[in-house]
C-alpha cells in the first residue's frame, strides 16, 4: 500500500471535501493512503484534550491516559461493517504485541453519541478486546473531539431518527504517552503492519522528544 509522510496526509485530507475522503461506513470502498511518522504541518494539531464518558459512565478527559500509547479509532456501534473489521484488527494487534501491549490503550470513540450511550458502548467494546475502551458524550463533546483528531462524520438516511447509517472516516490513530499524534493507520492495514508500526513507534520514542 502507498505512504503518505503525515505532513502530506495531514495536508491533504484538511483540502479534501467530505466526499472525497477516504473510507467510510456508509459509501467508500477504496482503501487510503497510510501514513508512517513525520511532521505535522506547522500550525496544524492532530488530537488533543478532550472531556468524554466511557462505558461504565465515567468522566474521562486526556489525562486519564497520560503515560499510555493510545490507538485510537473513531466509528459507531451500528456500523454494518467497517468499525468492526478495524476493531478486529485493532483487538488482534493488541495479541500480537504480548507484553508490549500493556504500554498500549485501544480507544473507540463514538462518532453517534445519540445512540451510543454507555451501556450501549459497554455491550459492543466486550466483543472484540478486554481492554478497548469505549467513549461516548454529549454532541457538543464529541464533535470537539472529531474536530480535534480532524475526523470526518455526517449522519446519513437521517430521516428516521432510529435507523441511519453514519458516513466516518477510518483511520486508526497512534497517540504517543503526551497525547502527540506518533502515526496513523489507514483502513486495510493489516494487525500485522500495525504492530510493525506500533514497535517502531514505540522504538523512537514520544515524538515530542
């Protein structure tokens, strides 16, 4: 699969219009481009603080997880297919790293938090990992915590407000243990890849330092 330096990703995705970015649940099927360590376009944030709940009801912000490698995916619980292949790979990845993983937190963070409440959150993270984290909160929180990770999300079918499916991108993203964006993961990319790039990752360091 092609690599984009995360400069350039980060570039291209802030000038590409929603129906041009890649990969989402309700329409996309190609597969984005990956992205491996680099610079962040100057004076352009990938993550950041946020003020969440997660599947047990508790207030969580960026801080709950300082000292950890976050990977991060942004989806929904009713997706009919691509969050859960991600989540399969994300939970596989978390295998695959044995030991290492204990350095690693999963994190799924809802891009439809008027149906993905806590409970709901709590049911569908316990099939894939015991250690994935759901996030949920009200629209005001977790539409600062998509603009935050310049995640992509817009309801469709919505006139039924029930039953809609939800248009999101999919990357995964790799927080370092300051919260720093360290790489991003795109959809297709293998657990195996991913590990790969988590070690390597891991290998440099905190990309603050």
């Amino acid at each position: 699969m092609p690599a984009l330096g995360l400069a350039a990703l980060v570039a291209w995705w802030l000038g590409a219009p929603p129906s041009s970015r890649p990969a989402s649940s309700a329409s996309s099927t190609g597969a984005a481009p990956t992205a491996g360590g680099g610079q962040i376009v100057p004076g352009v944030a990938v993550g950041g603080p946020f003020t969440l709940v997660d599947q047990s009801g508790k207030a969580v912000t960026e801080k709950s997880y300082a000292g950890s490698w976050r990977l991060m995916f942004f989806g929904y619980t009713f997706c009919p297919d691509i969050c859960p292949t991600e989540l399969q790979v994300m939970a596989q990845a978390m295998d695959q790293l044995g030991p290492e993983g204990e350095k690693v937190q999963p994190i799924f963070v809802t891009v439809d938090p008027g149906r993905d409440t806590p409970q709901q959150l709590s049911d569908y993270v316990a099939q894939f990992h015991p250690r994935l984290v759901g996030l949920t909160g009200t629209a005001a929180q977790v539409g600062a915590a998509t603009r935050a990770w310049r995640v992509y999300a817009a309801k469709v079918n919505g006139d039924d407000p029930e039953n809609y499916l939800m248009d999101h991108s999919t990357y995964v993203y790799l927080m370092d243990p300051d919260n720093r964006l360290a790489t991003i993961f795109a959809r297709g990319t293998t657990a195996e890849d991913m590990v790969k790039g988590i070690r390597e990752a891991m290998a440099k360091g905190p990309a603050g330092k």
